[in-house]
C-alpha cells in the first residue's frame, strides 16, 4: 500500500468515527436538556466541533492525492487528537448524565453549577468527574470535577475551569497568554524542526494558561478558591510534573500573591490581610516539612510582575465577574466579602458555644455560593481545632444545599439509590 492510500485510510477510520460521535450526540440531545438546561451549550459545541472535524478530514482526503506529503501527516496527527477529544468529552457527558439520574453525587453537581454561574450569570455545560485535574479546556464547556477527592473543601477548585474559559473567551486574555509564552520561547534553545517548536510553544502556553487561571479563579472568588487549592491540591514535594503542567510552587506563589494584590488594591482595607497571613503560615510549614528551597527571587519577581500585568488587564475586560468587597446595590445575587464574614462571625459564635451551627437567616435563591465557600474557609482559619472542621464543613454544604435547593429537582429514583432523609451527598461535607 502506498504512503498516500496508507494515509487516506486512517483518515476514513478517522471519519467513521466521528460519524459514531455525531450520532452519539445527538441521541444525548434531549436529555442535556433536562439535566443541563434549555440553553446549555455542551452538546451543540461539540456537535459543531465535530461537524467542523469531518470536513477538514474530506478536505484533506481530496487534498492528499495522489501524493501526501509531512505537512498532510502533521494535519492528521492534529485532527486525530482533536477526534480524540470530542470522543473524551461525549464519554464525560455520558457520564454526566448518569451522576445525575439520582446519584448522590447529584446535589454535588448543582452546587457548582450555581457556585460558577453566580461568578457571572453565564449558563455552564454538565457538570461531570473526571479522575485527574485538568486545566485544558474543554470544547463542551464542560465543568469538571475531579475524583475520588470530592469535598466541599475541594469544590471551589472548579473556578479554575471557569477561568480557563473566561480567557479562551476574551481575546484580551488569550493575547495575554500567547505572548507570555512567547516571550519564553525565544528565551530558550531554538528546537530541531518546526513542529519541534509547535509542541514547545504549545506547551509553555499550556503552563501559563494554568498560571492565569489560578490568579483569574482567586479574582472571581476571593480566598475560597486559595484555600482549596494550596491547602487540598498542591504539594509541597513537588515531584515529576508534565511539561505542559504549571509547578506547584508557581501556582502557590501566584494564587497568595493575587490574595495580597487585591488587598493592596482595595483602599487600605486589607479584607484579605489575615487569611492570607494564616494560609501563608500553614504553605510555609507544609514547604519546611518537605525539604523545599522554594522559588528563587528571580522567578519571585517574574511571577509577582507577571500577576500584577494579569489583575491589571482583569479589571479592564472582566471586572464584572470579580468578586466584590461589598454588597453592590441592587445586585444581591453577587455575594460579597462582607456577607461572608458575617456568616463566618456567626459560626464562630456557634463554635465557641459549642452550639450547632445555624443557617444564616438571610439566605434564599439569591444567595451566593461564592459566599458560603469563603464564609467557610474564613472560618476555618479562625479556629485552632481541626475536630471543628468537620461541624464547619458540614454547615458549609447544608448552607450550599439550602441556597439550591429552588433549582434543585432529584430525578425520581429506586430504594436501591435513595439514602434516608439527611445522608444525601454526606461524602461532600468533608
């Protein structure tokens, strides 16, 4: 078989696939509907995705004869991971889908549905589990949470997702991100051959994409999503990282650095001085414990400048998602700082009591989850005993529970699936 005919064959392997995904998405149709919305993009995305996919394989078919040349091979090479791609996702709608036909996982799912769309008021995709951390976008806008460890200390990580989206939707940002890696590329070794080069450059990108949306997840939700992230996901350690992944100590230092930019920037309040003192301390500990020498004062300073270019930029094409200091008029459904540490206070009076914390009385469909996440780790910080996490996290997913509870609609299910009345999602407390 010649080189061209080998070629062609794989790309109608390729085709017929995408068929199979295409029919496939549209048996899933009606019921992405139900469970993400009338307006919910997921499945038209893809659709169109994959649609997008088949013709650029046509094309390509024609192009090839009756010789193929590197170029055709680094085009397939492009559309097979594409192909592969829009195969993971339909997986992950799938799986989506059955979380949320009376799982326990279910509550789960629309908490952080309502948690990233109070950020902005944007209609999300599913929300699915995946096993690992992700932050390459996804072509279905879905939001992915990752398991086994799901807790409602670990949900506000999500945010980073909704980042990564807001930034491959502002072209701002995206032009941010380009010409950081960029500016990177041309400071190393030039590598063998173009494609060589396609593939770093695609992978620094990947980096700084991961960076930018760890500080864009802090700027949409305050100190919630730092919490979650240094003190649940990062590792001290450090350890084999991919190429295209972000270190752990970067991100650590990013995400505390975004924390104590905004308070420089908010008029001499300094709303986030102590949690950022208290999450600082327990990084630092969990640095000493594993032997790390940290970041050197060079990469210190090219993270702190690069940051505060990011916030600077942020508040000119996103400001609206930011999350806010104070209560905005007539705009209650955004939350603000000062709503959270009022919940928080009010726990805190509940702990020293040893009462059962209480629901605030103030909380109805308009309340916002980003509030309840930063009530929580607020509090949190402020309480030296760790069996008193457990009583927070558990007033944290019942305050969550509550806020949802007007969109939240359990499809009906078997006894084999049903738990007794208050054990639902039990697992999310902590």
């Amino acid at each position: 078989m010649s080189n061209p005919d080998v070629l062609k064959s794989r790309l109608k392997v390729l085709q017929d696939d995408v068929d199979a995904l295409l029919e496939t998405l549209n048996s899933l149709t009606g019921d992405v509907q139900v469970f993400g919305g009338p307006r919910v993009q997921s499945h038209v995305d893809l659709k169109n995705k994959a649609v997008g996919q088949r013709t650029t394989i046509s094309d390509l078919i024609e192009k090839i004869a009756p010789a193929s040349s590197v170029a055709d091979w680094v085009k397939y090479n492009e559309l097979r991971d594409n192909v592969a791609q829009i195969n993971q996702e339909v997986l992950e709608i799938v799986q989506g889908l059955a979380i949320h036909r009376g799982s326990t996982d279910e509550k789960a799912c629309w908490i952080v549905r309502r948690f990233l769309e109070g950020i902005s008021g944007e209609p999300l995709g599913l929300t699915v589990f995946t096993a690992r951390d992700l932050n390459v976008p996804t072509l279905g806008r879905l939001t992915r949470v990752r398991f086994p460890v799901k807790s409602i200390w670990t949900l506000p990580c999500t945010a980073h997702q909704f980042a990564n989206l807001k930034i491959k939707d502002t072209p701002s940002l995206t032009a941010l991100a380009k010409a950081t890696a960029a500016h990177e590329a041309q400071s190393l070794p030039p590598p063998p051959s173009r494609f060589a080069q396609q593939r770093m450059e695609t992978r620094i990108q990947s980096r700084w994409l991961e960076i930018m949306s760890d500080v864009l997840a802090v700027y949409f939700t305050g100190p919630s999503y730092a919490g979650s992230t240094i003190l649940m996901r990062l590792s001290p350690a450090g350890g084999d990282v991919d190429e295209s992944q972000a270190s752990d100590l970067d991100r650590a230092f990013v995400i505390l650095e975004t924390l104590r930019q905004l308070d420089s920037k908010s008029d001499g309040e300094d709303p986030y001085k102590d949690f950022v003192a208290w999450l600082e301390s327990r990084w630092n500990d969990m640095l000493a414990a594993a032997g790390s020498e940290g970041l050197s004062d060079a990469r210190r300073k090219e993270l702190l400048d690069f940051v505060s270019g990011l916030l600077t930029e942020a508040d000119q094409s996103v400001s609206y998602a930011k999350y806010p200091l104070h209560k905005i008029p007539f705009m209650d459904s955004t939350g603000s700082w000062d709503i959270a540490q009022q919940w928080s206070k009010d726990w805190q009076t509940d702990l020293k009591n040893d009462d059962t914390l209480r629901a605030p009385g103030d909380v109805d469909a308009s309340s916002n989850i980003r509030d309840a996440f930063n009530a929580g780790w607020l509090c949190w910080s402020k309480t030296n005993d760790v069996r008193k996490v457990g009583v927070i996290a558990r007033a944290v997913f019942d305050l969550c529970g509550q806020i949802v509870e007007p969109f939240f609609h359990p499809v009906t299910q078997g006894p084999e699936t049903s738990g007794r009345p208050g054990t639902r999602g039990r697992e999310y407390a902590g």
